[in-house]
C-alpha cells in the first residue's frame, strides 16, 4: 500500500505541476474552455481519446466482457465505428459553425438555432445527465483504491480534489497535456495486463452471442445511445472546438480511431481471459463485475498491479476532467450568461473565468457526492446517461439539414425529451433506448409545428447557423 500510495502521491503532484504551468495562458473563457481553438491534430486526438475511454473501460468492459463474453466487443466497437463516421461526416461542420460563430459552449449551438431558451435548457440537462456519468469515473477510481486499503470515501474525496485542481489550474491546455500523458499511459498498461492475463490463465471465454445476458433487446438498448455518442455528449462535441485547423479533423480521428481500436481489443480479450481463468480453476468467481479487474490484480505481482491501478486512475481523471469543464462552460455562458451570445446573433469568447472556476468548484462537490451513493454498474449507469443526452440529436439534425426551427422546437425536445428517457427507463427499461430516440424526434417535430403555426413566415426569417 506504501508504494502505490507514493505513486499516488508523485501523480497528483506531477499532474498539478503540468495544470500550473499553463494557468497563465488562461485569461478569457476562450482560453479557458477551449485553448483559444489552437489546438494540434495530436494533442486533440489524445484528448478525445482519453475524455471517451475512461474507468468504464478498464472497470466496467473488463467486467462486462467477463460476464457477457463476445458481445461486449461487439458492443464497444459498434460505437467506435459509429463514432469514426459521425466525426468523418459532420466534424468539418460543427467546426466551421464553431469558428464561424465564436462558439465556446456546446449549447451554443442550440442558442443561433433555436433560442438561448434552449441553450439554457439545453445545459441544465446536459448536467442531470453527465454529473452520474462523471461520478462513474469517481466510482471507478475508488473501486480500485480500495484495492489498496483506501476506504471508498477517502478514494472519493481524493479524486474529487485532484480533478477539481487540475481543472481550476489548467483548463483545456492543462487537461488537454495530462489527458495525452495518460492516454500512453494507459495503452501501455492495458497492453501490459493483456500479456500477463494471456500467460496467466492461457486462454480466453467468449461465449455465445446472443445469449442470457446479450439478449437482442439488451444490446440494442446498450448500443443506441452509444452510437450517437459523439455528437450527443458535449464533453467530446466540445473537442472538435478545440482544433487548430479544419484540415487537423481528418488526422485527429485516424489517430483517435487507431488508439480506439487497439483499446477495445485489449480491454475486452482482458474480461476473457479472467473468464477462462474462473472456469479454470486459477481465478475465484466474481459476482460483482465491477470487481473482476480488481481480483485480478490481487494475484499479478506489485511491479505491474501498481501502474494499472494507477492507469485506471488516469482513465478516471481524465474523463471527469473533461466532462467538467465543458459542463462549467455550458452553465458559465449559458445559464448564468457571463460571456453569452451578444444581441446580433454572434458571440464573444471573453468574460470572467472567476465564474467558470466557481462552477468547476460546485460541480465537483455534486459529483463526490452523487459518487458516494454509488447507485448502479459502471456500464449502466454510463449508458443511461447517453440515452438522455439523446435529445440533442434531433436538435443537431435540424441544424444540419432544416432552415425553418424555433425555440418551441428545442424547448419541447430538451425537456419533453429529457421526462421521456427518464419515464421511459423506468417503465420500459429494456426497450428505453429505442422508445427515447423515437419519442425525441417525435417532440422535435411535433415543436416544428407549434413554431410554424405560431409564425408561419419563420422559415424566410428564422436566424439559423
């Protein structure tokens, strides 16, 4: 415990070091949020990849794959492809509009199209949804640090002091560098795990597909909202802000694509593994899949269950680093309004960043305390925020493709939309994914036609993108 307690302690101060290099360079919101859109194809393609592939991998894929078998592959690489394409087809799109019209927020998408109304909606729920799936990474840290004799509440507060620190100190810049740090970090290691598990048990399980757990109604329900991933959850919308240049888009996600590729394939066939190791006797059954990766470790030897540990650790903070500065600038600049959209349409990337901070601040403390309630799986949990978030894609849609939207469109998709997900994961959990992208899209145009009856020259003098 010692040992991965100086490694703990030498991350958290290295981490702080790099965030309090660059606090200088952050003196608008722009800077801030986004690094003043100037950003490298690289940096920006480690940053996305370490925002997406958090604690829910090494935790919850691992123990969903020991669970489940092949269809977690499956699963995971549905959205990596789903991904690779949205980003292909719409990323040059959302980057010209950002640029065009000075976005910082992801929500300010939503104030040109469809009313700051709707940004502000837009961001509320944004945070309903994405203040559980940052708890998940802190969940996941302090399933690990437990591991080590950290009580869960200390591993809590921990997480929540170092991903609140960095966020202050550095924003974008800083998460941008210690995010890339810890994306190699964390590939090495997984790589690391996948040979010791390979030579440990000496095989691998992958069950049938489908089978009891991967019904066809639970995949389908795990793998929709996943799909849309890129474009319905603003901590990695928000990233497509931050490239230098158009030309870097196509760059960014090979690398993204090929870093994605080679981690799901690691992550998983380590679920296997362990599986092939219960049934063979050399590793005890584990009815908590949030814990496989953790029995585990207990039987590798310190020199390499100390740096996984300490890998899953990057995998959470990265994340909840992310997540927690695109929320902040979503209520900075849309629902408090410091550095919103000016009067003629277009937008400013200054204000206070006081003001973001303090949010940073307010939003670390609902997520240490959410996170101490631990509420669900991993998988789950991660996946029932996805589904919420589902209702900026019909919102995203109509920007892309309709020139005639309004406020009453995006107001009754955001929040009709958000009691739909919320009623309907409740009622129908295992088809709640389908019935919410059909109940948003239903909401979407039933609000077209309030705005069309409401002023029915809308489509010659709506304000859109």
């Amino acid at each position: 415990m010692n040992d991965f307690l100086l490694l703990l302690g030498a991350y958290a101060v290295t981490g702080t070091a790099v965030s309090a290099a660059v606090i200088r360079r952050n003196r608008t919101q722009s800077d801030y949020f986004i690094g003043n859109g100037a950003v490298g194809w690289v940096l920006s393609a480690m940053t996305y990849a370490a925002t997406t592939y958090s604690a829910f991998m090494m935790v919850g894929l691992v123990g969903l794959s020991y669970a489940g078998g092949v269809g977690a592959l499956y699963f995971e690489l549905i959205y990596l492809v789903a991904t690779v394409i949205l980003l292909a087809v719409y990323g040059r799109r959302i980057w010209e509009l950002a640029r065009k019209n000075n976005l910082v927020s992801p929500t300010e998408l939503f104030a040109h199209g469809y009313g700051r109304a709707t940004a502000t909606a837009g961001a509320i729920l944004a945070g309903l949804a994405l203040i559980p799936y940052t708890a998940v990474q802190v969940i996941g840290l302090s399933v690990i640090l437990e591991g080590y004799g950290i009580t869960y509440t200390s591993g809590v507060i921990f997480a929540v002091l170092v991903i609140a620190t960095w966020t202050l100190l550095g924003g974008l810049r800083g998460v941008a560098i210690t995010d890339a740090i810890q994306g190699v970090f964390m590939m090495i290691l997984a790589a690391a795990a996948l040979f010791w598990t390979g030579s440990r048990y000496g095989g691998m399980v992958l069950s049938t597909f489908p089978n009891r757990i991967w019904t066809p109604a639970f995949f389908v329900n795990l793998t929709l909202p996943w799909s849309f991933f890129a474009l319905t959850n603003p901590q990695v919308l928000q990233r497509i802000f931050i490239l230098k240049r158009r030309e870097d888009l196509s760059r960014m996600i090979v690398l993204f694509a090929v870093f994605g590729l080679i981690y799901t394939v690691v992550v998983t066939v380590v679920g296997f593994s362990a599986r092939y190791g219960t049934e063979a006797g050399l590793l005890p059954a584990i009815a908590d899949q949030d814990r496989v990766i953790v029995a585990v470790m207990a039987q590798m030897g310190r020199a390499l269950a100390l740096p996984l540990a300490l890998s899953i650790v990057f995998a959470s903070v990265s994340t909840a680093n992310s997540i927690l500065l695109t929320l902040s600038s979503m209520f900075t600049r849309d629902v408090i309004r410091r550095g919103e959209t000016s009067e003629n349409g277009g937008s400013h990337r200054g204000g206070p960043v006081t003001m973001g901070r303090i949010v940073v601040l307010v939003l670390a403390v609902l997520v240490g305390l959410f996170a101490l309630t631990r509420p669900d799986t991993l998988v789950e949990l991660s996946v029932a925020s996805s589904r919420i978030l589902m209702v900026f894609l019909p919102l995203l849609f109509g920007l892309f493709y309709l020139r005639d939207n309004g406020p009453r469109a995006g107001l009754l998709t955001i929040i009709g939309g958000g009691v739909a997900a919320l009623v309907l994961g409740y009622l129908f959990p295992t088809y709640s994914s389908v019935l919410t992208l059909a109940a948003v899209f239903l909401l979407f145009f039933a609000g077209r036609h309030l705005d069309h009856r409401a002023r029915p020259t809308m489509g010659r003098d709506a304000n859109v993108l």
